[in-house]
C-alpha cells in the first residue's frame, strides 16, 4: 500500500442523521473511500444493524479490511456503486434495504497522492484510476484518442470553454514523445490556456474532465441511482452528496422526476394520485457545509447534500 494521506469526512453528521432512520436496519456506503461516513453509521447501528460498503479502489479495500476486520456488522465489495444492485441481489435483501449514502468525491488519498495520476500540482504517472486493476489509464487515453474526443470530454466534463486549444496542443505535443506524467499534462494544458483565472490551477477543469471520463463517473451515478431505488424498502432513504455541478444536476433532475411522477399521462383523464406512479418523496432542502466545517476543510465548499425518501 502507499504512503497513508489523511482524509477528511464531508458533511459528516449531516448525512449520518439523515440515513439512519432504524438502527436494527441494512445500509449501504456506495462510496467508502477511508471509511468516515462507514464508521459513523455504525456507531448508530444496534448490533442486528448491517452496514455493506462499496469502493473501486483497491487500496480503500485494503483499508477497510484493517480498519473492520473485528466488525461482524461490516462488509465491502471491490467495485463500482454501478453494481449495487447485483451486490444486493447477492445477499438476497432487494427491497429491503434501509438507507443508501453516495459520496461523489474523490477521496483525499487519491488527490493528494502524486503515484495516482490525478494531482496537477505534484508529478506521478498519468494514471486516473479509481479502480488502478482494471480499464484504460489517463496516459493511454491520452495518447489514444483524436482531437475532437479531447476535446468533447474537456468540454463536457469540465466544462472547459478552452477545451479545443488544448486538444490541439495535446495532440500536437505527444507526436514528439507519448505523454505519460502529470506534470507535462498540466504544463501542455496551462500553456494552451489563454486566461488563467485567478485562484484556480489553469489545468484544473481538463483534468476533471479527463477523470470523469476515465472513471466513468456520471454514467456510473446515473446507473446507481436508478438501482438505489429498485433496492430501497419503501420509507427507505437516499442520500447524496455531489462535489460539482454535473453531479447535481444528475442527483436533482432524479429525485424531482420520481418525486413528480408520470408526466406523460394523456390529456383531459381525471388523474387519481395513484396513477402519478411516485415513487419518491424529497426530505427537505439542499444542505451545504456550514463555516465550522468549510474553516476547517476548504474542500467542502462545493459540497451539496440532497436526501428523498422511497414511497410504497
């Protein structure tokens, strides 16, 4: 395993309180990460209470391992919170499970450790990987794809205005030698950057775009939330917490379209509420960290908490 980086728990009590509804009940942490939200439900579960965790990184497995090893309460599975719904079919509790938490960042360790690929500011290899045993690095993306992907996924993924330019000089650079570091990656695109702004790293929207798309993440939260619903008891809960508008948007437009219901019902037929097909009922408005926290970790302000409870 490599160098241990600390990690700090985003909107902690917050989420908890909102989840756990029945100590006895089964939970899921669909994104495990150093195990801080895992660790605070269980301190709310009685012992029938069961707690499954889900990570792609096979170093947060290894941890989880370490830290639970003595919690009969606890169990993890290696993979995408994409599964959930198989991982749940596996111990036989489909539409039964108590409360899902998704915690849409990316883990400090991963950010912070240069040998990942994902930092812009410290070099390492081009890697990206949630998931370091399996798919296609950043690097032999990189080097792989035309211009106009480059382009597209900067564009959409990061929402990169400069995202051509940059394509341009990626493709251009890697004709000379492959790109394979973070560190010329984060230079090829600064130097492609007309207008840096003021605060911000001029890479940092291209190399969201990139991990986004290297991991797969909005596909994956979109495949998640749909299985979140199928595996809920009714009155059971969802709780996400997204880090950057394309998340949102996704996590908001899912829970105001099963809290509205079928819209598509012909015009002129007296509607009975039963026939709007909810399926979900929001729990309150969007809650965001508050000064304490954001005094102590910075990272926590884009954070945006929704949370909507599974109808009958």
């Amino acid at each position: 395993m490599s160098q241990t980086f600390s990690h700090t728990t985003v909107l902690l009590e917050e989420a908890v309180k909102e989840l756990v509804t029945d100590p006895g009940g089964f939970y899921i942490d669909g994104t495990f990460g150093r195990g801080g939200h895992s660790a605070r439900i269980l301190a709310e579960l009685s012992e029938s209470g069961r707690l499954m965790a889900i990570d792609k990184d096979p170093e947060a497995i290894s941890f989880a391992a370490e830290r639970f090893a003595d919690e009969p309460r606890f169990s993890i599975e290696h993979g995408s919170f994409a599964e959930l719904q198989s991982f749940v079919e596996q111990r036989g509790l489909v539409g039964q499970v108590t409360g899902v938490l998704l915690d849409l960042g990316v883990s400090s360790p991963q950010l912070d450790d240069p040998e990942r690929g994902f930092s812009f500011v410290n070099d390492g290899p081009l890697d990206m990987r949630m998931d370091t045993s399996r798919g296609e690095s950043a690097a032999d993306w990189i080097n792989r794809a035309d211009e106009q992907e480059i382009a597209d996924v900067m564009y959409r993924y990061g929402e990169e205005r400069f995202s051509r330019r940059m394509a341009r000089a990626i493709v251009a650079e890697r004709e000379q030698a492959p790109i394979t570091t973070t560190a010329r990656l984060s230079k090829i695109i600064a130097e492609a950057n007309p207008r840096w702004e003021k605060g911000k790293n001029p890479a940092t929207r291209a190399f969201q775009g990139i991990r986004i798309h290297i991991n797969r993440e909005l596909e994956d939260v979109e495949q998640c939330l749909d299985q979140a619903l199928e595996v809920l008891a009714p009155g059971g809960k969802l709780v996400v917490i997204s880090f950057h508008s394309l998340e949102d948007r996704i996590v908001k437009r899912f829970i105001r379209r099963h809290v509205k219901g079928d819209e598509h019902l012909p015009p002129g037929v007296p509607v009975t509420d039963a026939m709007m097909k909810r399926r979900l009922k929001s729990a309150g408005k969007a809650v965001k960290a508050g000064k304490d926290e954001l005094n102590q970790n910075p990272r926590a302000r884009s954070a945006v908490m929704r949370a909507a409870i599974k109808l009958a």
